[in-house]
C-alpha cells in the first residue's frame, strides 16, 4: 500500500530543498516528491541524485515531478505528471512498468482521463486556498472530494486519491472519511516549528482507520 503522507518539496536553492526533504525524512515522512521548477538541469540532476540517496538510507519512496527521463537516470521510484506536463504514457514507455506514475487532476473529468491513462495515483485538488500555486484550479473542498469518490465506487474504479492543496491538520479527519488515499502537502511541514511532533501527528490521524 502506498504512504498516506506525501511531502512535496519547497525551498529556493538547492540547499534549501535539501535541508527541508532532510527535515521531513528524519521525522518520519517515507514519500518525497522533488519538485524544483526553477532550476537548472544540473543543478536539478545534483539535487536529485542527494535526494535519492537520503530516500535510500530512509526507505522512503522518491518520486521526481516532471522529469521522467531524470527519474530513469537516478533510479528514482517514479514521476509525478501535471495535467500539461508529459502525457502518462510516454512516461510509462521511458520509465517502464515497474516504476509509480502520478497524475494530477482538479476535476471528475480529470480523475477519470487519469484511470483512463493508467497513471497509478491521483493527486487531486486543491482542497482550500493554498499559496504553493501560482495558478490555483476552482477549490474542491469537503464536498468535492465526496462527490468524486462516490462517483468512482459506483463505477468501480479503485485508485489511490491524494487531497492536495492548504491542507492542515485541522483538516485530516474530515478528508480521510471521504475515502481518500492520504494527502500530499508541503508547507505545512515545510515551515513547521517542529516537524517531529507534526508528522507524528499527521500520521496518527492517516492511519488510524487501518
């Protein structure tokens, strides 16, 4: 079964990045998504290849957004794919059968073009106002995510969702009785005081139903 906890990485150097997927592995986080968009290719290969090897020493899933063929390259465990980023098959046909592709999706439509295209989780948003984006789809809330698994267990589709997008502790229980898969956040552990007691925290309220 896949983490219930996605860490997204935040940081403006690499440095940065480094130090906060650090932060979160320590704590207890097993699944990173390296996300650095504005930065070189070396610069992003480097980054990637320190990541990967701190997963390794953690056994924590490494998944590289939007770089399918630098996710081949390091060994990573997968890509994660926007909805304008490369299309999920030629994906799969880089990185094989074997590796985890992700999808995002902010509607109905989205989440069933996703099963559709054989991605292996959805990350499915945003929950509430976030300010990691820059261009933020229409909010899903509560209701939203209720609606869109309803609709996918009447018609039998089982995928891993994520709730993604300004989602706080507050929020966890709430969302995991929509009968999602967990969620994927970033800076709420990002800029957390005290990363330890929160991931601690987080996870107690994701597993409790298992």
């Amino acid at each position: 079964m896949y983490s219930r906890l996605q860490y997204i990485s935040q940081g403006n150097t690499s440095e940065e990045q480094l130090q906060n997927i650090r932060k979160a592995l320590e704590n207890g986080c097993n699944w990173i998504q390296l996300r650095f968009k504005n930065s070189s290719q070396i610069e992003l290969y480097a980054l990637a290849a320190s990541v990967k090897e701190l997963c390794d020493v953690h056994n924590a899933v490494f998944i590289i957004n939007d770089n399918a063929a630098l996710a081949k390259e390091i060994n990573a465990d997968g890509v994660h794919l926007g909805l304008t980023d490369m299309k999920i098959e030629e994906a799969r046909a880089i990185l094989g059968e074997d590796k985890i592709i992700g999808g995002t999706a902010n509607t109905i439509q989205n989440v069933l073009q996703r099963i559709n295209e054989n991605c292996d989780y959805i990350g499915l948003g945003p929950f509430q106002y976030t300010e990691t984006k820059e261009k933020l789809s229409p909010i899903l809330g509560l209701q939203g995510y209720h609606s869109i698994t309803e609709i996918l267990k009447t018609h039998g589709f089982d995928i891993p969702i994520y709730a993604i997008g300004g989602i706080t502790l507050a929020n966890i229980d709430d969302l995991m009785e929509t009968g999602i898969q967990g969620i994927a956040v970033s800076g709420l552990i990002t800029h957390s005081e005290n990363s330890s007691v929160l991931i601690n925290q987080l996870n107690e309220k994701l597993y409790v139903t298992i």
